[in-house]
C-alpha cells in the first residue's frame, strides 16, 4: 500500500503546496494554507455510490422512499422529519452541558432493542458513559460502547460489530493518522467528517456527529462539515433552565427550521407535548407589556409571549435590547411606530424578551412587538385572550404572513377568543368561538387597543 503524504492546500484559490508557508504560491493570500492529504493516483476519494458513476436520464431512476426508523423520542423523530433516514449523517450542535449526549445515549438505549447501536466516546471512559445511564435509569440497555478517538479504529469496530446505528461523540475529538496535525483541526475534522459520512452511505449505517461549539454559537471546524452531513440539528435554550430545544436548520429528509421541545428530569430529556405552555406566563391579573403571538416553527404553530418593558432612559442614549428576537428588526420597528403611530420612544429605554428561552426569526412577530411595547409605554394591560401575528411594513402596513389559518386554530385550541390579524389572513370560514380583528394598518391595530 503507497504511502499517503500531506500537502497544503490553500481554503482561498484551492492551489496546492509541499510545505505550509505564510503566503499561497498561487493568489498571494496569506495564512490561508491548511494541512490536506495528497489524493494521488490511487481511489481514495471513492464516490458514496461504491462504483463508478454513469450517466442516467432522470426519467430512468426508479424514486425509492427513505426507510425511517423511529428513535423512540417522538419529539427527536418530529424533528429528523419523522425518524431516522438509513445512511443518514446528522450532525448534532450545541452549549457544553445542554444535553447532547444524553439525548443521544436515550436514542440509543430506545433503539437497542431492535437495532444494533454502537456508542464511540471520545470524551470519556466507558466507566463514564456506564455511571450517566445509571442516573438516566439505563444500565441494561442494549447498547455497545467504545472508547476510541483514531479514524482507522473506529473503522475497523464499525466493520466488525455491523451496527445499525453509530453515535460518534465528538467529531472534533476524532483524528486519522495520514494527518499529522492535532484532532479538532480543520484538516482532521474534514477527513474524518467525509471518511465516516462515506461510509454511512456506502454501508447503510445511521451516523451521528456530536459537535462543539465556539464561543460565538456556531460549530467548530470548517463549514463544509455542516454541508456535507444531511441533516444539522441545533440545541437552543439557557442551559440553567429545565427547557430545551432542539431545532433542525438543514435536513435533506425533512422539514428546515423544525423545533422539538424537550424538558431536562431527572431521568433525562422528555418531549414536552403542548409545548404552547411552556412560552406562556399565567398572570394572576393581566399585565402591561405582555402580547401573545402565533408563529410557526416548522411544520407546528406555537403560541409565544413577548414582554416588553419600556422605561425612561437612565444614560446618556437609550438602550434597545431584544433576547429571543433580532435587535436591528427592533430599531426598525420603533421607527415606524413612532411615524405612522405617533408613538415616540426616544427618550425611554426599551427592553423586549420572548418567554421561554424561543428564538423566533420570522416577521410575524412584528405586531406583537410593537403592541407589547405600546402596551408597556402607557402602563396599560391588553385585553384578556387576545392573540395577534402580522408582519409590519416601513410604510406602515400590516403584511399577512403563512398559514394563518392554522395560527388561529392553535390559539383557539388553548382557550384565545380574540385575534389581531392582518385582513389578507382573515379566514374565509368563521372559526368557532374566535373573533377576528382584521386590521391593515399600524394606527388602525393601535387605535383598537385604545378603544
């Protein structure tokens, strides 16, 4: 067998050196040279089809269905899009101690019954694994460890045990010896992402990535591991808190952007069921500042408080937080509150908050906003059960958002009797119990509150 050798490739133009040096050869870039191996003449870089590929019409293939295999956690399997893909690569991410490998090692004990699962640590001892099933309640799962961190050995155990499923805890702790560079490395964390994923495909094996995180929130290493994983699943939430969130931002099989609610016990991460009450507070008497909205996570409409406070400025410039929501959209929906509402917030500070540790990214949440603040700015509560959603204009209008309907079927379902929309959602079916305040305007939602 040749020797494989390393070269340095350059992440900006691709071009290729002997040795590292400070500047590429080939674009003048400098530090861009990063450790790679040389493929060679050989087959290293073998396609995922185990064969060589031929040309085929489109209209020739036969669609085959993905078989799913059901995890066990309903919540886990609503976010994978209905289960687990065979030969799929998921590539989980999140804060150190939010519960990654717990949720993991549950899936695993859940599946071990009728599929082989293999557990490689790379963090821990087995002894280490062994004692957090004893707190999850797990010890005579079904379940096969392994502590290993080197490519080849894995490979080889994955070869002899012939598992179904394998958890790979953590990528970033994985190293290959044809790199001579430290494990979590872009070049380590590369080749042995694209070795492994390979072998997913090639043999039909569900493989899970355990990712770290910097300190910024995104996955250490290089960005090509989020592209070439089929799935990418983030865990969301304060980790002090007992509510966790897990929401898929890529997935080849399924739904983007889908949320799973989970609550940390003392057996571990259970699926939260209505996970609706969790965002919303129970006031004994209503309170100023507090709207609730409908948004849609996914393929689920949840319902989400959002409280704003609104307090005289106590420096020398005002102060505009936002936990949960984008900032900039903050700033922006002030201005047009203060334009087409005649609501002026300048000399104030204004701190907006969604309940429950939720992160919401979608424009329907601009009217609760600007109704949370106005509520808060003149220390008057909304009315009881009232729900609103509807994007928000720089001109002043209230745009209509997606699914509308199903927004108001989820709040009627938890008890709302009225609700602020835009009048493009107003539905074309009266639904049952609900009133419905079409509006089209920023001053026309404000002049009904005042009312």
């Amino acid at each position: 067998m040749a020797k494989t050798k390393t070269v340095y490739s350059c992440t900006e133009c691709g071009g290729l050196s002997p040795k590292w040096q400070g500047q590429c050869p080939q674009c003048a870039a400098w530090n861009t040279l990063v450790e790679a191996l040389d493929a060679g003449p050989g087959a290293r870089f073998e396609s995922v089809a185990g064969a060589r590929s031929q040309v085929t019409p489109l209209a020739a293939v036969e669609a085959k269905q993905n078989h799913r295999v059901a995890s066990g956690i309903d919540e886990f399997d609503r976010v994978l899009g209905g289960g687990l893909v065979t030969g799929g690569v998921v590539l989980l991410g999140g804060d150190p101690g939010i519960g990654k490998s717990t949720l993991l090692l549950q899936a695993c004990a859940a599946l071990g019954g009728a599929h082989r699962t293999l557990y490689v640590t790379g963090e821990e001892s087995v002894d280490q694994v062994a004692l957090r099933a004893q707190r999850l309640g797990l010890v005579n799962a079904p379940v096969e460890l392994l502590a290993e961190v080197q490519l080849e050995a894995i490979v080889a155990a994955i070869g002899a045990t012939q598992p179904e499923l394998v958890v790979i805890d953590s990528i970033q702790t994985v190293y290959t010896d044809a790199l001579t560079s430290a494990p979590g490395s872009v070049a380590q964390v590369r080749e042995c992402a694209a070795q492994l994923t390979r072998l997913a495909k090639q043999r039909g094996v569900i493989v899970f990535f355990v990712g770290h995180v910097t300190k910024e929130g995104a996955i250490a290493g290089p960005r090509v591991l989020e592209h070439i994983v089929d799935t990418v699943l983030y865990f969301e939430g304060d980790p002090h808190s007992s509510f966790r969130l897990v929401r898929a931002i890529k997935n080849r099989f399924g739904a983007a952007n889908e949320l799973g609610v989970f609550a940390m016990t003392e057996r571990g991460l259970k699926g939260v069921t209505n996970p609706s009450a969790i965002f919303l507070s129970h006031h004994a008497e209503p309170v100023a500042g507090s709207a609730i909205v409908a948004t849609i996570e996914g393929s689920r409409p949840l319902l989400v408080e959002i409280q704003a406070l609104v307090d005289p400025v106590q420096g020398a410039m005002p102060r505009r937080l936002a936990v949960g929501l984008d900032a900039q959209r903050l700033a922006l929906l002030l201005a047009v509150l203060h334009r087409h509402g005649g609501v002026e917030t300048g000399g104030h500070d204004v701190f907006v908050n969604a309940v429950g540790g939720v992160r919401i990214q979608e424009p329907a949440v601009d009217l609760a906003v600007l109704v949370a603040v106005h509520s808060s700015l003149r220390n008057k509560p909304l009315p009881a059960k009232l729900l609103m959603f509807g994007e928000v204009g720089l001109a002043g209008e209230i745009r209509p958002v997606q699914r509308g309907q199903e927004r108001i079927r989820e709040a009627a379902k938890l008890g709302f009797r009225t609700v602020l929309i835009p009048s493009a959602n107003r539905p074309r079916q009266p639904v049952d119990d609900v009133t419905v305040i079409p509006v089209d305007r920023v001053e026309a939602a404000l002049n009904y509150l005042r009312e």
